[in-house]
C-alpha cells in the first residue's frame, strides 16, 4: 500500500511517518511506500520502506497535488496547513494554504479517478477551532460550527469539502477535529495555548515557564501519541457507519490548569511546581476563554477512537515519549 | 443609495427589484441606484431610478466582481446561484458558480475596500438545504450543517465565508436560510419541491396537477412575498446582535400536505381540489423525507423577520400578488 503525508515536516506528521514506519502497516495492508511532502524539508524517519520518497513542495501551486496523486496512493494524511496564528495575520496566505490547497488536493484525487476505480482513504487533521463562542459546557456531536478564527473557517470548510466528495464517491473522507496537543515537544512557541504544554515541558527539563491564567481555566487535550493514535486508527477503520457526517469531535481530556499542576507535582515533584512563573495575561485569559472546554464525542467513542484519561497519563507520555523515561531531579 | 442585485432576472431577484423600486429605500435611505445583474437578460422593472443598469455577466468570471463593486454598492443582495438539481448533476458549474463566484465577490469587495472606508451589508441568499437528515423534528438554531447535495455544501461554505469576513471589517454580512418558496409562480419545473407549489397554482388557473406524496408529509414554507420582505429586513436592521454568527433559520409555515389542501378547498373550492391527481412517486417521497420540517427560529424573530402562519395566507398572496386577487370558479 502507497501512503502520503502532508504536512510531513510538523509536530504530528513526523511522529506520524515514525509510527507507520514502526507499525509497518495500516489496520491489516502492508505499508510499501510512504510519501512525505511539505513546504519544508521533511525529517526523514530510519528505516523507511523500499521506495519511500521525501519531497519539499507546495500543495496550494497549482500541479503540485497532480503530481503527488499521480501514483494514486491508497491512504492520504492531510495534515499541510498554515496554523491559526499565521491564517489571522495573513488573509491570503492562510485561504491559499488551508483552502484552496485542500481543494486543490480533493480536485486532484477527482481528476485522478475518472475512468478509474481510485477512491482513496483520506484522513483530515481539522480543529477544535471551527467551534467560536459563546459555547455549551460540553458540546455535543450536532454542535453547530461558528468559527472565530480564519483557520477555524477554513478548516469548518475543507470538512464540508470532504464529506461532499465522500458523499459524490470520490474519496472516502474523515476529518478528525483534533483536541489541543499536550504535551508538545520542542521549543516554546507564541501560539495562544503554548503555555498549557510549556508549564509541564519546560519544568521536568529544569527551565522555568509562565503561566498567564488562573487555576480554574479548563481545556480539552490529547497527548501527541493520542493524535497519531486517532489518525492511524482513522486510515484503518471502516467508516460506513459515519453517513454523510463525515467530522468527528474527539475524545479528549477536559482538565483544569489546576489538574495539570496536581499531576505535575505528582510526576515532577515540588521542585518542577517551582519552576512555574505566574504571570497573568489578561489578552490570552480572553482567547482561551472562548475556546471549547469539552466535548461529548459520542460519535467518536463509540467508533473505538480513545485518548488519556488524566493528566498524570498525559504527563507519562510525554516522560516516556520525549524524556527517554526519564524525569529531572526535583 | 447604491444597490446591487446578483442573480436578478431570477424568480426572487425580479420580485426583489420590483419591490425597491416600489419602496424607493431600505429603512431611511433612499435608492439612488440599482444595479441588476445575471447571465441572464434581466426583466427591468418600470420607474427603474435614474442612472440604474442592467447587466448581463457571470459573477464567475474573473473580473466581473470586481467591476461590479467598483462603483461601492452600499447593499449587495446576492442571489446568483445554480441551482439545487443543476449543482448536484454538473459537478464544476455548481462549485464554480456557487462557490467561486460569491469568493470572487467577497474578494473583489475586499480589494475595493483596502485604504478604504468601504463595509457594505451583503445579504446572502442561502438555503435550508445546508441541513441534511437525519434531523430533529424542529431543528434548533444551533444546530449543524450537514448538507447531502453539493449545492447545500456551497450555501454551508459561502455561509462560513461570509462570517468570516464579516468578523474581520471587510463587508457586514448576514446569511439567510430561504425556507421553500410557495406559492412559486411561473412554469412547472422538474425540482422535487415543485409539486408543493404547482398542486396550489395549477389548479387555481383551471390546470391539472401531479401529487407525489401523501398527506401527511411535512415541510417549511414561506411566500415569495415574505422571502422579499426577509431580504429588504436583512438589508435594513442593525446586525450587531448577531456577533459572529451571520447565518439565519427564517420564520416559515411548518405545514402538511394536507393543512395545504384543506386550505385549497376554502380559497378555490372543491372543483380545485377535483384538479389534483394522486400520483405517489416513492423516488421523490425518499427526497422529501430527508427535507427539514420545522424550525424554531428565535434569533430571526428576535431581529423583526416574519412569515406566513397558515396556509390560507400563503394562496392568498399568491392569490393578490399572482391572479390580480382573481380565483377562477370551481
């Protein structure tokens, strides 16, 4: 089987590329190929399948999505998008990428299947983002969505594009709403949920890190691990029992910053509790606030989609994932 | 004041022009200009305002948009759409038109406005197509889009952009969902819906007319006189109390086919009833059976917007606005 990654150079898509590298398959198909593509140089994972290829491209230039479903691979990740950050500063950067490169790509894979029995698997990383407040306490799977952000409208609709042309039989399409990543590795970055991820990573390797708002804020999360669970298992899976809903809330962890702390100290110890600066920032209280606190994914559950169950399981993910086991002296 | 109408030589756009021109303004402002566009040759009404056009152009070509926001238009109507049955049977005209031609405007309102003070309100035709079953039996305002036809998926995303750059200062947009028109006058058409309208309008003109369904199906109505009055009241309120959310369910009649023939026999008598030919079509009851039925719109009726509440006074407009208040005998 030929799979393609999107976005194969970000957070997810290398740890993505690494786990199919280890899995070696796809539910029960044998992975023969994987392609990688990004804007960037892709991270190549050791140990790559046969005829593997890493290629740095566009997918919003036009030709770009042609070529890359050319070989008509049988699972695509379509993970390439400019975040939300970005999209807000740059209208039209953001539309080029995240819509009409996704548009380009479902063209691609029309255009790819006339006269053809190509119908292929593709699996979209959308966000939590296409919900805007004033929101419900816990948002149910027939929640409407009134994005707040220009990467939460682009992503509400690639995930209608996606269900028409699953709808149409041209592809058979997925979009996994993706909880906030957490912990994510790497350097700190100025997206408005960074410290949620900082004020753990940053501890446990014995820096300090901020925190802007109060102990009751509450969020829902996934560690990386869960999200590269959710697009495997998404790739794999029979997705008939979906209809025509084809976006799906997933399950996460709703947990409060005070939760996050409790378990910090359970794992890091006092010492990692102390390396926290409290700063409050009245800007980032206000974005957060909007943003969803929890779902009900029914949907998702009952699909056999999973994620951690508490902050402490969050945190050991991230200790054995990134930390090599191992946690800094208090 | 300067007014544009896309999509104006369609059932709704010459209603709507025929309406302002009679009006002579949107709430104080008085019409200076009307501008009517549509690939088609548009009928103008008499007493048109002084230096007003017609156009015939399609929106979807590159460079239309933008010639015809040069001029500032302060209230855009934009009603230009293929058509639901079109949409779904020529895959690249409804994504072109529908989906293209409203970003070509959006854009080429954007480009107008840049070192500009250039905001005008565009009120945005949309449909309650962007529902798809399986629905609740009175669908709430808050809940999602789901559409099953390619021309509902268009109406979703042109929604979502129209929110989007309403949120960011380019245009002050709302979107209206059109409940079914009835009584729709003119020529039979191939639609599912048209029966809905044809079995109150053929039989009051003398002529016979096909009854796919049972009695007991339900649907949400509304009288081409009240989806003029939803576009002139979207043109004319403050939308500040819509917030981000720029997508309307409009008040309509919630009615059965048998609420629609009792009201026939007292309007038309028995002899328009005996003009009624029962013809049940399983392939057009499977289409109507995935429609909305209801609605509990309370943002629209909160704003002012109203409708029909029987069936009598859906064949009495069409009745007064139609037959010159003439009902031939029975």
């Amino acid at each position: 089987m030929h799979v393609l990654i999107t976005g194969a150079a970000g957070m997810l898509g290398r740890k993505l590329a690494a786990q199919l590298v280890r899995d070696g398959c796809i539910g029960r198909r044998e992975i023969g190929t994987l392609t990688l593509v990004d804007v960037d140089h892709s991270t190549v994972p050791a140990d790559l399948p046969g005829d593997s290829v890493r290629k740095t491209a566009d997918l919003s230039v036009p030709g770009t999505a042609s070529d890359l479903v050319a070989a008509a691979p049988e699972v695509i990740f379509h993970l390439a998008a400019v975040v939300s950050g970005e999209a807000e500063t740059d209208f039209g950067k953001g539309y080029r990428v995240n819509l009409d490169g996704t548009r380009l790509l479902l063209d691609a894979i029309r255009a790819r299947g006339i006269g053809e029995r190509y119908r292929p698997r593709v699996v979209f990383a959308s966000s939590v983002a296409v919900f805007g407040a004033p929101l419900p306490e816990v948002i149910g799977d027939d929640f409407f969505t009134t994005p707040l952000t220009s990467y939460g409208t682009q992503k509400a609709i690639c995930e209608l594009l996606l269900a028409d042309y699953s709808r149409r039989g041209i592809l058979d399409g997925i979009a996994l709403r993706l909880p906030t990543i957490c912990v994510r590795p790497g350097a700190p970055n100025r997206a408005a949920s960074g410290f949620f991820s900082s004020i753990v990573r940053e501890p446990l390797a014995g820096h300090e890190a901020v925190l802007p708002v109060g102990d009751d804020v509450r969020h829902w999360f996934a560690s990386p691990r869960a999200a590269v669970g959710f697009l495997t298992h998404a790739a794999a899976i029979d997705l008939a029992p979906l209809g025509g809903r084809r976006s799906l809330s997933l399950p996460g962890l709703c947990a409060s910053v005070g939760d996050e702390l409790a378990a910090l100290r359970r794992i890091g110890g006092e010492g990692a509790l102390r390396r926290i600066r409290r700063e409050p920032d009245a800007a980032i209280a206000r974005i957060v606030e909007a943003w969803p606190r929890a779902f009900d994914p029914q949907r998702a559950l009952a699909l056999g989609f999973h994620a951690e169950r508490s902050f402490d399981e969050i945190i050991a993910v991230h200790v054995e994932d990134e930390l090599g086991g191992v946690v800094a002296a208090g």
